[in-house]
C-alpha cells in the first residue's frame, strides 16, 4: 500500500512539472495573436464588423472598448444612416450605421498617443539627431475593411521640420518639409 501511495505521489507530482526549461522560450509561443475582427450585431442576414487595433496606447483601447460595448438598441429605426461619437481628450470615433442597424463605417482619430516601437525604430533608424515633436494616428473602416491605419507625425531637428506619414509596422509611406 505504502508503495502504491508513493508511485501515485510520484507520478502527480512529475507531470506538473514543466515542459520548457527555465531559460528557453519558444518565440512562437511569446508572439501575440491576431484577433479575428469583433462582429458587434447581427441585423439579419448583415453582420456588423469591427476589427480593432492593437494599439499600444491605453486611450486607443479604451474608446475601441468603449465602442464594441456600445448598444445601438433600436435608435437607428426611422433613419436613414445614423452616427455614433465618441470623445476623450486625446481622440474620437465616429460611427454610420445604416437603416438596417448595419455598421458601415468606423473613423477614429487620437492626438499624442504612445507610439509603437516599430514606428519610433524607424523614425530614428532613418532621421538620427531627429525628435518626434508631434503625431496623429488616423483609423478608418468601411465595411470591416480597414481603409487608413497610419501615424502622421511631426519630428524636428535644430529648426527643420519635417512631416511623415507612417505605417504601424514602421514603413515611412511620406515625407515633405
């Protein structure tokens, strides 16, 4: 019995051990998943869809939630198309739906938000001595579509300005003086 007792022990306590040693990391694993694109209301046979950013600013997220929680009810009845705003002291979103309570179109717009690391890489790697002074980050959906997902900003140097247009993953699309 005493024998039975200590294999049962054995065995629980060696398959809770680890399968990974301490200091290996899959880097698979440590990669964040992309998230299928959020479908906020069934109107029939029209599915509302929203994909939202991953952005690393909490101000971003927290209006995108605010935005998926939103409950349209039945406001939209007797219109036409029908907005939805949303604003908080570093951006806004605005929303149409359609007479069927369908989402047609998503525009956000932030001021002054943390930038990702891919952007702030790029902008150093390319502009040395540069310092980003100012940046806007412009969303746009149509359809669950995203149309416009880039950073507008505005770095300086001594007393040169320039402005850059520049995607999340860091690839600079415009620069003018």
């Amino acid at each position: 019995m005493k024998t039975v007792m200590v294999m049962l022990f054995l065995s629980l306590t060696t398959s809770f051990y680890a399968q990974v040693k301490k200091g290996e990391v899959d880097d698979q694993s440590m990669k964040p998943e992309e998230l299928p694109e959020i479908v906020i209301k069934a109107a029939g046979k029209d599915f509302s869809i929203y994909i939202p950013d991953r952005n690393p600013d909490q101000n971003v997220r927290y209006l995108q939630d605010k935005f998926i929680s939103y409950d349209l009810g039945k406001d939209y009845e007797g219109y036409e198309s029908y907005l939805v705003t949303m604003e908080t002291e570093k951006g806004s979103l605005a929303a149409t739906y359609n007479e069927n309570g369908k989402l047609t179109s998503v525009v956000e717009n932030y001021d002054n938000v943390k930038l990702p690391s891919a952007v702030i890489f790029s902008i150093y790697k390319k502009y040395p001595g540069w310092r980003i002074v100012n940046d806007q980050f412009l969303y746009t959906q149509e359809d669950g579509d995203i149309i416009k997902k880039q950073y507008n900003l505005k770095v300086k140097k001594n007393k040169k300005t320039k402005r850059l247009v520049v995607h999340p993953n860091g690839e600079i699309i415009k620069g003018f003086d």
